[in-house]
C-alpha cells in the first residue's frame, strides 16, 4: 500500500472527505507511524554508520537522524572488533579522571549530551568504530511508501484510523472497535519484530519476545 493508497483508505473507512479531515491525514498517519516505530523494533528501524576516532579526543559526534544505540563497537588495528559496554557519564569520569594521560583502546562510551559520545578511555589511535543505531525511516507521507506500507499495511491503516477517529471525536465503540484492530494488527508485528527476529540478538538488553 502506497500513501495515496492508504489515503483512499482513510476517507473509505472514515466516510469522511471533509477538507479540514483530509488536510490531517498526514498528520494522523506519521503520529500512527511514531507509536508504531516506538512499540516493535524493526529491521528497517536500525542503520549502521562507520567513523574514526581522533587520537587523545574522547568525544565523537552521533549522526544527526540518531535516536538510541543498538550497539557500538571500535575496530582496533588488526582489525578486530570490540563492542563496548555502555555507562553513565560519571563513570567514565570516575574510571578515566585524566582523559589526556589515560589513553588506548577505548572499552566504554556514554551518552555524553543530545550531540555527542564520550568514550572511556582516550583513543591513543585514530580507531574506525562502528555504531548500529535506532532511527526513525521516511515518513510514507514524504516517501510515497515505507516498509511498513509494503509488508504491514494493516497496523498503519489502523493506526492511522485510530488518529483520525480520535480527532473527529467518534463515540467509545468506535474508538475501541479500531483500537481493537490495531492491537491485532501490532501483535502480529510485534511476532515478526521482537520474536522472530530477534531470537539470536546477543545482548540480553533488548527486546525480545517468544515467538507462539
């Protein structure tokens, strides 16, 4: 299902062509996006980005679309890869107090503010890290079509739906009629995004669900 697609399928099932509506579709289709995105952890939902630490800097930019780390690892120089272990800020402080003597192959990072990364302890080399990071794709709204509209139109449809009835007051059987198809619809997402898919994720911090 493509966006002019689900469109048509908004007003069908709304009954409602209205042009104050109709202006809020995209509206109700990114918020639904948003819940969905925020709900199930998708393939399409992950990126990777590779950069190079600077010798004696302990900082490194996150990439401007980052939302939250899935994992981070520095490449050392023969190659090998060393996933870090994520801490607090105070203590990578606490363990690294002087970040211009305490250097070498960094083992921990941290969320230093809403623009960089602070690792523990100082890179003594220009190390290449790589960084697997949650983000949030292109709305369908922008795009013309997304994952989601591809192989879960039903969640989108109906989360969507659900916005919209939201925004035109609809009675509580309404409501509870879509949010009702909605759950349905998620459950079964959520089989694909936290069971299936993730059966063999490594770390025992993310979402995992068993797969019925």
């Amino acid at each position: 299902m493509n966006y002019a697609q689900l469109v048509s399928a908004i007003e069908a099932y709304s009954e409602n062509y209205e042009t104050s509506f109709v202006a809020n579709i995209p509206v109700f289709v990114q918020n639904a996006e948003e819940r969905i995105y925020n709900t199930v952890q998708l393939p399409a939902l992950r990126k990777n980005a590779t950069s190079n630490l600077t010798v004696g800097n302990k900082y490194l930019t996150v990439p401007e679309d980052y939302l939250a780390v899935f994992s981070l690892a520095v490449v050392d120089l023969d190659g090998n890869y060393q996933y870090l272990l994520d801490k607090d800020v105070n203590f990578i402080r606490a363990s690294y107090p002087n970040p211009n003597t305490m250097t070498g192959i960094p083992q921990y990072y941290a969320l230093f503010d809403r623009d960089s990364f602070i690792f523990g302890p100082s890179p003594d080399a220009a190390y290449q890290v790589e960084l697997h990071y949650f983000y949030y794709p292109e709305s369908i709204v922008t795009a013309g079509t997304s994952w989601l509209g591809d192989n879960f139109e039903s969640v989108l449809l109906y989360g969507a739906l659900l916005e919209g009835a939201t925004y035109m007051k609809e009675d509580v059987e309404v409501l509870s009629n879509y949010m009702a198809r909605y759950n349905e619809a998620l459950a079964l997402l959520k089989q694909l995004g936290d069971g299936k898919n993730r059966q063999d994720a490594y770390r025992n911090g993310q979402v995992r669900d068993a797969v019925r």
